[in-house]
C-alpha cells in the first residue's frame, strides 16, 4: 500500500524549528515559526488564560461531547468580536473549529458543496497554507497581484487591476490585518473599493483574519472586514484565537458565514455540520472554554485587551528599535519600511540564498521566502541580528 507513496516534502516553516533545536550556537536567533515571544525569549501563557484556567477546572462538571458546533458561546463571542455593531449581526452563522486551519477547510468544503466551479483568488504571495488547503478541498485556485517587492508595500494599483476581472464563480480570500507573511496591509480605502467591486462584479469576499488586536488594535483591526460584511449579502470569515489569546496549541479557531438571509445561513451552518461530522465530528473544548470564559466576565476581558495592547506595542516598539539600529550603527535606511508593516512578520526582500547564508553563518532562522517573525526578536538580539542583516543584504 505505502510503497508507491512519494517522498514527503518538509514543510518550510515547521521544519525550521526542528532545526534550530538541534543548532547547538548559544547566539542562534529563531525568527522563523509565528509564535509571539516576550522579552526572554518565552510564548507565556497570558494572565488572562491563567485565571480563565482556574475558573474551569473549578466549574467544569463533565468531560461529556459538546457537539458539532463545539461551545455555542464561544461561537456568539466570536462573532460579536468581529461583526458587532453591523448590519450582518442578523445574518450570521458560526462553528467552532480546530484551529484557523480548520476553518479554512470547513469553508474550501462548504464551497465545494455549494458551488463546485468556484475558484478561490489568494494574495500573491499569502499564507502558506491557503493554496494547500483550498486545493485539497478541490476548489481551483488563482492570484491576484498584492506585495511590491520594489517598495515593500501593497502594491494597491495592480492588485485592484486583478481584482477587477473576478466574477460570480469566485471567492476572493483577504488577509483581515498583518498580511502573512508580509506584514504590508490594505487600507481602509482599498477595502471600500473592494467592496464595491464584490457588489458589481458578484465575487464573494472571503477574510481571514488570525492576528486581530496585533495590527492597530482590536477594533482597527477589525474596521475593514466590518465595512465589508454592512455592505455585501455573501461573506465567509474564519478567525483564530492562537495569537491573540496565545492559546497555539489549543487549536481554537471558527468559521463564520454571513449571507442574504437568516434561513441561507441555517442551511449553510447545517452543511458545515454535516462535514465537520465526516472531517473531525468535532473541536477540542478546552481553548474555547477559556476564550468564552475571558469574553463573558468583564474583569477578564479588561485583563485580556491590556495584555493584548501590550504585545501589540511591544511589536511596535521591536520594529522601530531595529529599523534605529539600521540606521544609527549601520548607517541605512534600505529596511525603513519594517517600521511600516503590522503585525507579527515582514519580508526583507531577500533571496532564499541570503536566507540560508543568515541561517548558515550567522544561526538567524527565517523563511525561504524572506519572511522573518519580528515577534520571535528579543531586544537583546537586535544589534546582532541587525548586524547580520546588514552583511547579508
């Protein structure tokens, strides 16, 4: 059975923290895998989840199923996360899933289901997984022009340009805040235009948003997608509580679907349902019973969106603190615009060979594709990274 199977192709990004574990160079810096670190180097578990922890362990009777859906609770804070004070409240559909991942996998299935020719529009480049998991759902899969490697930043002009020529049978999928991996988002001006071109054109928009609260803020994060959702019928959202919340390893993410009517997205949630059943029946309990738990006392919250806007500043601050060390001891400005990007990751605008030269020489882990997490820097690692950069370029 297995012996026609081909060798298996690591996975970029995975494959590097097993690498930098076995990397015995006391100066190695890992700035590949997106987790967010603090100041020594640790992914803490936010206060936040602590005290939620302590309060289910105390109240939590059962270990009994939940159900398809997973926490329903967890599903309505969700959506009032992201779509509270829109029209599209009353039109709004959520599961609980295993992760972001999951969600998008759930929504590829839904679309298959539906409608069998759609072909799904992704940001070139986008988040390494966004192809993988459309295609295994069997939906065809197209780019649309996004990242200027010249300038760094979104290259609005040709990206709108692509976005044009898409129509009824396609899916547009839109990085929600802090573009992976290039860290260059949209403004708020290209999300109203795309908005428009969804009303003439018929695409559906399709906004996965993973990082909310890391960009500009929990509810600037979110302003975009909100437009979007008051002013199209048809939308799809999946979301993750892996940054914000860093619960990772809890996989706790939703899907969400917002439609023309409440009785659409009855029969769309049904049909998630049915192919959670068949995919993985349904999602582990723990993480969401912590986000439901933070997002239903008031005192926990506050907690929550402290801790949240100080990692969001501390990402701030890390970004200006390198671009400082650029200019002051190396006397350059070429990588200016990482102060610019958001979120957790930018890309240098290096080649896989500068990669693997910083990784080689130097114990600097990133992606392939030039993409490094500026969440996994300490600051003490900055002038030596900055340095490395340097020679490197």
């Amino acid at each position: 059975m297995f012996s026609n199977l081909p060798t298996p192709t690591l996975d970029p990004i995975l494959s590097l923290s097993v690498a930098y574990r076995n990397d015995p160079r006391p100066e190695k810096v890992d700035l590949g895998i997106g987790v967010y670190k603090n100041s020594e180097g640790q992914t803490p578990i936010m206060k936040a989840i602590l005290k939620a922890q302590d309060i289910v362990v105390e109240t939590q009777k059962t270990k009994s199923y939940v159900g398809l859906a997973g926490c329903e609770e967890f599903n309505q804070s969700m959506v009032d996360l992201l779509l509270k004070g829109t029209s599209a409240m009353d039109r709004v559909a959520a599961i609980q899933t295993p992760g972001a991942s999951g969600a998008l996998r759930m929504l590829g299935d839904l679309m298959k289901v539906a409608k069998p020719n759609t072909t799904v529009w992704i940001s070139n480049p986008s988040y390494v997984n966004h192809r993988p998991v459309m295609e295994a759902a069997g939906l065809k899969v197209k780019h649309y022009s996004y990242f200027s490697p010249t300038t760094k930043q979104v290259d609005t002009t040709r990206m709108l340009e692509d976005l044009s020529n898409a129509g009824p049978d396609d899916v547009v999928l839109l990085h929600g805040c802090c573009h992976n991996p290039t860290g260059a988002d949209i403004d708020f001006e290209a999300w109203k235009v795309i908005t428009e071109l969804a009303q003439k054109n018929g695409f559906t928009p399709f906004v996965d948003i993973a990082y909310q609260g890391f960009g500009d803020g929990l509810e600037e994060d979110a302003k975009g997608l909100r437009h979007m959702a008051e002013n199209v019928e048809e939308m799809l959202i999946t979301t993750s509580c892996s940054k914000n919340f860093g619960l990772y390893r809890e996989r706790t993410g939703a899907a969400i679907v917002v439609g023309k009517s409440v009785e659409d997205v009855t029969n769309a949630r049904g049909k998630l349902l049915t192919l959670a059943r068949a995919t993985y029946t349904m999602p582990p309990d723990h993480g969401a019973a912590l986000v439901k738990t933070i997002l239903q006392d008031q005192s926990l919250t506050a907690i929550w969106k402290q801790e949240l806007s100080e990692m969001q500043q501390r990402l701030l601050n890390l970004r200006q603190t390198l671009c400082q060390e650029l200019r002051n001891s190396h006397d350059t400005s070429q990588f200016d615009f990482i102060e610019s990007h958001k979120g957790m990751f930018t890309v240098l605008g290096f080649s896989q060979d500068q990669m693997l030269q910083l990784r080689e020489q130097y114990g600097i882990y990133g992606v392939g594709d030039g993409r490094i997490n500026i969440a996994g820097l300490t600051e003490k690692d900055i002038p030596y990274v900055a340095d490395a950069i340097v020679k490197v370029a």
